[in-house]
C-alpha cells in the first residue's frame, strides 16, 4: 500500500498531473494499491475507484468515484467536484 497524504499541494498544475502519473504507475506496476489524501478531487478523480469525502473529521459521503462526481449527495461533496474552494 501506498499512502500519499496532499503530496502535490504545493505542486503547479503540471508538475501535480506528473507526480499523480508518476505514482499510478508505481502503484500499477507494483500491484500496491493507492491511497491518496487530498483536498483537489478534481485530480484525483481518474485515479481513484472509490471516494470516501470527508468535513470536519467525519465522513459524511464515500462510495464509487463516479457515482460521486455524477450525483453527490452531500454539499462538501459537490463542492470538492466541481472546485468551489471550501472555507473552514
């Protein structure tokens, strides 16, 4: 297992999609599986089979990637998809 916890926060834009590239790979061409902590979703997103969203340190929506992009139940969830920068 793989765990990486904001590791392309104070990444640019391009240098973030690099690093992602850079650990799906490992994590495929290792078979370890990949965890990865971070508050942009959006990059994320392609990488990841399910999603488990936190606020406030309670999860309060997880399930399928997909499923979550497509019909988020909560508004922390809906927020983190479509970029709306969180406050608190």
């Amino acid at each position: 297992m793989l765990i990486c916890d904001e590791v392309t926060s104070a990444l640019d834009a391009d240098s973030a999609i690099s690093v992602m590239d850079l650990l799906t790979e490992l994590s495929d061409g290792r078979g370890l599986s990949l965890v990865l902590v971070s508050h942009d979703v959006r990059l994320v997103c392609d990488r990841t089979d399910s999603l488990l969203v936190m606020s406030e340190g309670h999860v309060v929506e997880s399930g399928p990637t997909a499923r979550l992009f497509s019909s988020p139940s909560h508004p922390v969830t809906a927020a983190l998809a479509t970029g709306i920068p969180l406050s608190g």
